[in-house]
C-alpha cells in the first residue's frame, strides 16, 4: 500500500513549507543521499550550502549510496530504522520506491515551489513528473568518453555508438557500467535492432539473450565499473581508450581537469535524477526534508547547479538563468545533452520498462558477467 501524502504531516504541525518560523519544529540534522564526485559537489554549492547557511544550527551529513538505494531502503524498512532524510535516485529507481510503498508521494502544486511567474510546479516541470513520489532534479546522459591521444593514426575519433563494439578499427579497453541499463540497449542497437523496437525485444527472453550475445563480443575488453567516478580515472590513468559515464562526469575531466578526453554523444541515454523522501520518517525529520526539497527544487536553485556541472535543469523556468560556469567562467548551455548539436540522435530511457524488468534482468545479467 503507497503511503498517504505527505501534506498531513505538515498540517497537522501546523508548517508551511519554505518559511523559515518552521524551524522550531523540524530535525536539527539530515542525511542526504547521492552519488559522490562531482555531481555531490554541485549539490552541496547549489543546494546544501545556501539552505544550511538560512538555517543556523543545522547539520547536513552526506552518505554516497544512491547506486544502492532501493536495496538500503528495503532493509532500513524491514528493520524499522530509516536513517536517511532525502535520497537522490534516477528516475526508474523512484518508480520502484514508490510502488513498494517505500518513498512518499509528493502533491507537485502543494508542497513544491512555483515558478517566479506563477506558473505550477506541475505545469514547470512537465513530463519529467514521471512518478508519484519523485522530484526531477536533472536531465542528465550516460554516454562515452574516449582518449583523443589514443585514437589510432589515419582513424576517425568515435563519434558512433556502435564503434564501441568495433574492436578491429578501435582497439583497447572499454568500460561499461555493472548493471544491463544502457549496456543492453546499445547492445540491440549494435545487432540491428531499431531504435522503437529495443524495449519491446527487451521484454522477451530471447531479446535479452541477444543482448548478452552482442556484448560477450567484448566482454574480454571491458572493465566492469559502479561508480560515477571510475570511468574518468580509468581514461586519466589510460587503462581504456573509451568508456562510458554521466556526461557531468566527463565534462569536470575534460574543462576542469584538462584530460586528453573526447566526448562521444551518439545515442547518449536521456534519464533523470531527482529526490525522494523515505516513507517512515517522524514528524521533525520529514518536515525537514520538505522543507528542503522544496527550496533545493525551486528554479534558481536548479539553475544554480548548471554553474557546476553540465545538467540540464528539470523546469522549464530555469533554463533561462543558466549561465557560465561558476569558476571556469565559460558558457554551459553547450555542454548540455539537451544542447541541439549534441542531442541529434539520443535513445530514451525507458522507466516504466526498467520499473517492472530491473530485478529479473539484473539476476540474468550478474548471472552472464560471472560466466
């Protein structure tokens, strides 16, 4: 059973969300939740610095578990001891929380902030509302990064998805993420299947089974990784020539860091991350964290966090206001995936589909890797 909305726990405190005479009722400390790197950091700037420095006293504590969130909250729930507050999950993995009753349900026009025109926040963020319990942060991409200096001589740099299973023209290793999201459907697409056809040869068993097929073509080549940050030491060390990861990653490498590091958006993977709040927290600890999701979510703060990290705000009202980057000083709207030039052929990612198949194909999936 979903839990009932969250409003009554305002309510019956007798809060109102984003005001600052609240603070008297709600929790003098908060765990958030997210992925470490890059990404954390931007949240922090963005969001956790500004929202502790109006609330004197608070103490923000970082845990770096989204990969493992839906698994974590599973057990906190089953142990009765819910030791997060605000958990960053991609879009998929809210959908799940939210079915299995594990993450609150959020009224977008009642308990997120309006846009400075007035325009809702349903209306602001649109379709990326994809679940009762989720709160779209970031439109990001999982694509690939590749060494320029290891592109070999007379050879076009990659610049097609396929050219990672081209082993011949594209020699070295590769680095894929340790899951079948994305890897799965890249594989499809490498083994002639069209685009609007890859979810629907996904749902069968012999679909699955020739994604494996196609990836095994370079199973000895790849270097497994789970976390965001491992795909960009493995280019900077030079143990890959490409692999793939979060293009915020690859874009800190690349403008911050100076790496030799080329960008390969072709059939970049469009997916969201946002927030969800644990269902079972008491009355102090959930005021605090609406209270500050809705002042992490509203436009400028969305906005503000495009001055770190190349992601796409998730409301319409905070495109406008992003700008250059906060120390680099150059202009972020082109190291968007959303930006036209990069978004010319981009795949979609499925969340329903991956709601419902994610635990079956994942059995299927370590099954293959332990091969």
């Amino acid at each position: 059973m979903k839990p009932t909305k969250i409003l009554s726990a305002v309510s019956i405190l007798g809060l109102t969300v984003g005001l600052s005479h609240a603070e008297g009722h709600m929790a003098s400390d908060m765990t958030v939740v997210s992925w470490g790197g890059a990404y954390q950091q931007s949240q922090t700037s963005a969001y956790t610095d500004p929202y502790a420095e109006m609330n004197s006293g608070l103490t923000v504590t970082w845990d770096e578990s989204s990969a493992e969130a839906v698994a974590k909250l599973r057990a906190m729930n089953e142990a009765g001891n819910i030791t997060w507050d605000v958990v960053d999950v991609v879009a998929a993995d809210a959908l799940r929380l939210c079915d299995e009753g594990l993450a609150v349900e959020i009224d977008a026009n009642e308990q997120l902030a309006a846009a400075p025109d007035g325009t809702s926040a349903e209306d602001d963020f649109g379709d990326l509302l994809v679940g009762d319990c989720f709160i779209p942060q970031i439109v990001y991409s999982t694509t690939f990064g590749y060494r320029t200096d290891m592109v070999p001589e007379g050879v076009e740099a990659p610049n097609d998805i396929c050219d990672v299973f081209d082993l011949e023209t594209y020699p070295g290793m590769r680095a894929l993420e340790k899951r079948p999201i994305n890897n799965v459907e890249w594989a499809l697409l490498c083994d002639g299947v069209a685009k609007e056809d890859v979810y629907d040869v996904l749902e069968t068993e012999e679909g699955q089974e020739q994604a494996l097929a196609k990836l095994d073509t370079i199973k000895d080549s790849v270097i497994w990784w789970s976390a965001g940050a491992d795909t960009p030491q493995l280019l900077a060390d030079g143990e890959i020539f490409m692999g793939s990861t979060y293009n915020g990653r690859l874009f800190a490498a690349i403008e911050e860091q100076g790496q030799p590091i080329g960008m390969m958006w072709d059939a970049q993977v469009f997916d969201l991350d946002g927030w969800i709040i644990p269902a079972g927290l008491p009355e102090d600890r959930m005021a605090r964290a609406l209270d500050f999701v809705y002042f992490a979510t509203d436009t400028q703060r969305l906005a503000d966090q495009a001055k770190y990290i190349s992601y796409g705000p998730a409301r319409l009202s905070s495109a406008p206001l992003v700008g250059q980057h906060a120390t680099l000083g150059i202009d972020m709207a082109q190291h968007m995936p959303t930006d036209p030039e990069n978004a010319k052929n981009t795949f979609l990612y499925n969340y329903e589909f991956w709601a419902d198949y994610r635990d079956d194909i994942d059995a299927k999936f370590q099954a293959w890797l332990a091969q």
